[in-house]
C-alpha cells in the first residue's frame, strides 16, 4: 500500500510540474541575454557606427 501511495504521489507531482510549465506565461523580460535576433553583437553600430575597413558591425 505504501508503495502505491508513493507511486500515485510522484504521479500527481510530475503532473502538476508538466500542467505549471504549460500555463506559466512568458516574462515580460523577454530573452534574458538581452540578445535579439538580427541585432548587432557590436553596440557602436546601434548609434549607425560602420566600421570603414569592410567590417560588418557583427565582429
């Protein structure tokens, strides 16, 4: 009995967790690095900086 009682515990836990997951809403922080796709990794080219030896602001 004891066993099935610890088996239906983890059961309802790992239920609960995966249910919590799915219903968590997104952080209004967005990504937390900071990072955004198609952004430059450069942020002198954020102010329209180009480097004037051919270098994309990406280096």
């Amino acid at each position: 009995m004891n066993r099935f009682r610890a088996f239906a515990a983890a059961g309802a836990i790992s239920l609960a967790a995966m249910i919590s997951a799915c219903a968590t809403p997104p952080n209004s922080y967005g990504n937390a690095s900071g990072y955004q796709p198609g952004d430059s990794m450069n942020p002198a080219c954020a102010d329209g900086f180009r480097p004037g030896d051919g270098r994309s602001c990406s280096y």
